[in-house]
C-alpha cells in the first residue's frame, strides 16, 4: 500500500519534470527567431542589436540545459517573467485573475457533481422510467453539443429572453450562475450516464440477488451494495472531468467576459505572449497531474480489494 | 364460543408449477408442471442432474432469477396458504429473509466484493429480528460460531475476497438462516466443503430445523446429504418430478429407471457424505426444443415403443407407502 503510493507520487513528480520541460520547450523550440519576435513585440526599431540585446536577456544563446535549469529556479522562486504585451508580471497577473477560475472550476465541479449524481441515480432507480428516457436523450444530445454552443443558448435563454440572470462580467454570485452551468452541464451529463450504466452494472450482479433475498427493497439495495461498487469509476471519471472543467475555462471565459486564467492564456495564444502562454500550460499541467494523482490515491483508498491486497 | 380449529397451512405447497423463461435468443420451459409440498418441520432434498430446473423451480417464485431473465409462471406456489406468484412486490418483499431464508449455490458471488462480510450479515438480521445494530452484531457472531467459523469477530471485519471457498459457504448459510425464517431454501449449500465439514453442515441444519422448527428445501448432488437431512425426496428430470417419496422409500426402493440410475452404487439408506450420483450414459434433453413423450426414453435401458407416445405423470408405486409416486407407467404396471 504505502509502496504504491509511494510509487504514484513518483510518477506523479516525474510528470511534472516532464510538464515543466515541455512548457520551458515553449520559447527554446519555438519556430523562427523568439528573439526577434520578442523584440517586435516589444515595439519600437527592430536592429540586430536589439535582437542581440534580447536574446542575451533571455539567455537564448545558452545552452538548452542550463537554460531549463535557470528558468526552473525562477519558477521555483515565483517568479514567471513578465508578459511581452504589457510588461506586468505573469505571476502577479495569474494571481490577479485566479479568482474566476477558481470560482468557474469549482461551481463548473458541483454542477457536474449534482447533476451526475442525482440524474445517474434517478435513472437506475427507475430504469427505462420518464427521467431515464430524459437523462438518456439529454446526455446524447448535450455530449454532441460543442462547448460554446450551450453557453450561447443559456445566455440567450436567461439573459435576453427572460433577462433573468446576469451574461456579463464577473460580478458576484448571480453572475457565477449561467458560466457554471456552461462548463458543468456536458460533464454532468457524462457523469450521470457513468454511474447510470455503473448502477445498472451492478444491480445486475448476484449480490444484489442475495440482498433481495434478505427482504431489502430496490432503493435501499441500490444505496448500500451498488453505490459502494461504483464508487472507484465515479472518482476516476469526476477527477477527470474536473481536468475537463479547467479545459472548458479556455472557452467560456471570453464568453461571458471573465479575467480568468482561461481568458488569459487565450489572449497570450491570440498575441504570442510565449512567457504567459508557458506559465499557463506549466499551471494547468500541474493542477492536471495533481488532480490525477489525488483521485488515484481516493480510488486506492476507497477500494477494499486494493487496500488490503497486501495484508490478505 | 365455538372455535372451529384449521390445520394450519404446510410451509411449501407447489401445485401445478411451471416456469417459462425468456431470454432474447430462446424461450425454454425448465420446470413443467410440478407439484409437491414440504409440512412443518420437514427436510425435502431435490435431486437431479445439472440443468434438471432445480435452482429454477425454486428461486423463480421467489422472484430471485439473475437479471435480465424474464420468466413466465403458472400454477400456485404457496407459502403458509398464501400464493407466492400472486403477491405484489412489497408483499413478497415481506416474505424474504424473514418467512423464507435462502442460501445460494454459489457463495462467491452471492456476497459483495466491496462490503464487510460482518455488514452484510447484521443488515438483514437487523431487519428480519428487528434488533439494534449492537444485538445484530453478537447475533451474527453467534451465527458465524454455530456455522462453524473459527473467530467469527475478525472474520466479519473482513471482505469476502478474504474468506476461503468454505468460509464463504458457511457466511451463506449463517445469512440465509440469520432471519430465523420459517422454510429455508438451500441450494447446494455443502458442495465447496469437504467431508468432515459437509458432515458439520449437515448436523448444523438438522439442529436448527429441530430447534427453531423451520422447513428445509435442499437441492443437493450428495446422496450422503438426502440420507442424513432429508424426510422426502423429489427427483428432477428435465423440468419435471421423475419420482417423489420419503427418503425411505426412494433410496431403498427407487422406482424410476432414472432414480435408480442415480443410485446404482448406492443401495442402502445410510450413505456416507460426499456419495455424489454416478454419471448415467447419454445427455438430458435440450429444454428448448419440444419434448415428446418420456424425457428419458432416450436413456433408458427399460424403454418401451409406447415411452414415446406421450410423457407420463406421477403414478402412484404400487406395493410401497402412499406418497411414493414415479413418473414411470412401465415400472409402475410391472409392480402391480
Ligand atoms: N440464466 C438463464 N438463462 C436462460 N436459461 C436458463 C438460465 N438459467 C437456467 N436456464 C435454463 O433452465 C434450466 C434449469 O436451470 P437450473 O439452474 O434450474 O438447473 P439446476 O438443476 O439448478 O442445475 P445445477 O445443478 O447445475 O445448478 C437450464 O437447463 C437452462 O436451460
Ligand atoms: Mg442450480
């Protein structure tokens, strides 16, 4: 137990060395002269000097190697250079604009959390009932939806039509709403056939036999020997789907006009800001590998078959 | 006051019982009119070659088939005078646990990978006896003593996976008597254990049939278990009763070619433990395909043109105790 552990939170750090080269790749691999682009950006008269000037700022005649580990401890320090557009610190804006994300990636889970789990057990409750048809057609219909194309309809719906809901800004709780529910909706919809189908799965097994034999009825059987038997799957696909969530930020940000992290590292793609742009990958890619490994060690945890493999 | 006193109704009465199960590639009839009854306090053993409809005959009106099978049913199945396969869910709900225990034939899958052996035997006793939590737990640990688990306490903290193919069983039998039900259904309860413990078992559910007075249906291959446990006997042949009688009756005196098949190598009514039934030459019927005449008739050595005209009844076996029926006109008329 303590050794596969152990071993996952090896794998874990190797991934993010493996994240970190990638997102340093960035500027090093990228094609053209990253100097003279940084001077362009920087406006101004663009002579070989300043190209030469630039590219002794940012150590670009360096070695590879030497560069990665010097990039590295700045990062490690906190610091994430400063954006070519306008000169601010990366890690003073990130901070800045961590709130929204945070708040969408969040409220975007619990919706998803929600509607998956009440959806997904309403349906096996009463399979083939008027909310299983429901949940089945929504779930189909909703996956093929693209992203924007939900949070369009939502803000027409609410915000034009019945101007119910706020579509604007990041401006208090109300505002949080309809975001939420764009980036929560498709995932909450996978999520609810998942443990549909994973109910479904195990109410079919068995056990389920035996616990009918007892006298137990199908809701209480549904709770306490099915539940338990999709718990490892529900982990797996809900810490994915909050890796899902975080992608969803890059779309619905600019939609409803937030200053997340999503919105930013959008803008830094738009404007080849290459020192946000790889701040931005290097964060997501480690939130994405924490999230993973946290939800590896629940399942480990909340799986008896593997907690006490060793000890049997 | 005149107080007109009924015989109180039989645990089991099966009349007439016929099961058609429907599966999305065939429609097949493994029990086919069957009837017979267990009285209070009796064992019946049913015995019978793999696939013979025993386990069918009596999970189905209990409603306790496997998902996804779709099954038919016609004729009556009464417990305690209440038909079985006229009861709503919630009143058959009722029945289960409490009214009817069941052990099921294969103790690994029977019990949920993912909870505690502990928890899923206190859950129904805390229902069926209506005890707290604390009372169901020493219950249970009482039970797990009584069914012959070495330190029932730590067993029940652990998960099935656990438990050896024996300690498995015996969990299944401790949960299928744990709600002290009134008629016990117990489908191969002894086959994953060996001798001595097959032995144990079987002095295990004879004690508690005596003390708490419950009925026993037991569908065994083990003609040691039928001559240890059981009062009656009913034999199954392709969906239908071959031969029914007391213990007595069908081991020392078989009267179908099939019964006796079956018993060729035993021929006394004390068996040792772990006598399973000789193989007979051929393969039973398939049950989806229509059966003329006797089912047997292919593999009988006393088979006769007209076995194959038409497929017989229970007859009553001439020269033998009132009960003792077989399937077999030509044995049957050769007695009289
Ligand atoms: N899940 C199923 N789907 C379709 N047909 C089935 C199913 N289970 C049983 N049957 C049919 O019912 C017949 C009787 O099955 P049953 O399980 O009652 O046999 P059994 O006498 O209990 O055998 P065994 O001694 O192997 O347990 C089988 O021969 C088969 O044709
Ligand atoms: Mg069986």
């Amino acid at each position: 137990m303590l050794r596969t552990i152990l071993h996952r939170a090896v794998s874990a750090a190797i991934l993010i060395v493996i994240a970190s080269v990638f997102s340093f790749m960035i500027i090093a691999a990228f094609p053209g002269n990253v100097a003279a682009l940084i001077a362009e950006m920087r406006g101004g008269f663009v002579s070989h000097e300043v190209v030469a000037a630039v590219a002794e700022e940012y150590r670009l005649n360096d070695p590879l190697v030497l560069r990665y580990f010097h990039w590295l401890g700045e990062v490690l320090q906190g610091n994430l250079g400063s954006s070519l557009r306008t000169g601010e610190s990366v890690a003073a804006a990130m901070a800045q604009r961590l709130e929204p994300t945070i708040v969408l990636v969040l409220g975007g889970s619990l919706v998803t959390l929600v509607m998956g789990v009440s959806l997904g057990f309403a349906g096996a409750m009463w399979p083939n009932g008027v909310i299983d048809q429901i949940i089945r057609a929504f779930a189909v219909f909703n996956v093929s939806l693209p992203k924007f194309f939900l949070a369009a309809m939502l803000i027409y719906i609410f915000g034009v039509q019945l101007q119910m809901l706020p579509t604007f800004g990041f401006r208090g709780p109300l505002s949080w709403i309809l975001p939420c529910i764009a980036v929560g909706a498709v995932p909450g919809a996978l999520l609810s056939r998942l443990i549909r189908v994973g109910l479904e799965e195990a109410m079919s097994k068995p056990y389920v036999i035996t616990a009918k034999s007892k006298g137990f009825g199908r809701r209480r059987i549904l709770f306490r020997d099915a539940l338990p038997n999709i718990v490892p799957v529900f982990l797996t696909t809900f810490g994915m789907n909050i890796a899902f969530v975080t992608q969803s930020s890059l779309i619905i940000e600019p939609i409803f006009s937030w200053n997340g992290i999503g919105a930013y590292f959008v803008e830094a793609a738009r404007f080849r800001d290459l020192p946000v742009l790889q701040s931005c990958l290097l964060m997501f890619s480690i939130l994405f590998i924490l999230v993973n490994l946290m939800v590896d060690l629940i399942v480990m945890m909340a799986d008896p078959l593997q907690r006490r493999a060793k000890r049997a | 006051m005149i107080r007109t006193t009924h015989p109180a109704p039989p645990p089991l009465e099966v009349d007439g019982f016929s099961v058609t199960l429907h599966t999305p590639n065939v429609s097949v009839r493994p029990v086919d009119r069957v009837t017979y009854s267990v009285e209070a306090g009796e064992v019946l053993a049913v015995v019978g070659e793999s696939g013979s409809g025993k386990t069918i005959l009596n999970m189905a009106p209990l409603d306790l088939l496997p998902v996804g099978v779709d099954a038919d049913m016609a004729g009556s199945v009464r417990f305690e005078g209440r038909d079985l396969l006229k009861m709503t869910a919630s009143e058959l709900e009722a029945v289960r646990g409490s009214g009817i225990g069941v052990v099921f034939q294969d103790p690994l899958s029977a019990l949920n990978p993912v909870r505690k052996v502990g928890r899923q035997l206190t859950e129904g006793i805390e229902r069926n006896l209506r005890l707290t939590p604390a009372q169901s737990e020493s219950r249970a640990a009482e039970l797990l003593a009584l069914v012959g688990l070495p330190d029932p306490k730590s067993r029940m903290q652990q998960y099935p996976h656990e438990l050896s193919g024996g300690q498995r069983q015996r969990v299944g039998i401790a949960m299928g008597i744990s709600g002290e039900p009134r008629l016990l259904i117990a489908d191969e309860p002894t086959t994953a254990l060996d001798v001595t413990v097959q032995a144990q078992i079987v002095e295990l559910l004879k004690d508690l049939q005596k003390r708490m007075g419950m009925a026993i249906v037991i569908i065994t291959h083990d003609f040691g278990v039928v001559s240890g446990l059981a009062d009656k006997v009913a034999v199954m042949y392709a969906g239908r009763l071959s031969e029914l009688g007391s213990v007595r009756d069908v081991l020392v005196g078989p009267a179908h070619p099939y019964t006796r098949g079956l018993l060729q190598s035993v021929p006394s009514l004390t068996v040792p433990m772990d006598t399973k039934f000789v193989g007979l030459p051929g393969q039973p019927p398939n049950l989806a395909h229509r059966i003329d005449g006797c089912a047997f008739a292919p593999r009988c050595a006393e088979v006769r043109a007209d076995c194959r005209g038409h497929r017989p009844g229970l007859l009553s076996v001439p020269r033998s105790s009132p009960g003792h029926l077989a399937a077999c006109p030509v044995v049957v008329n050769q007695n009289i």
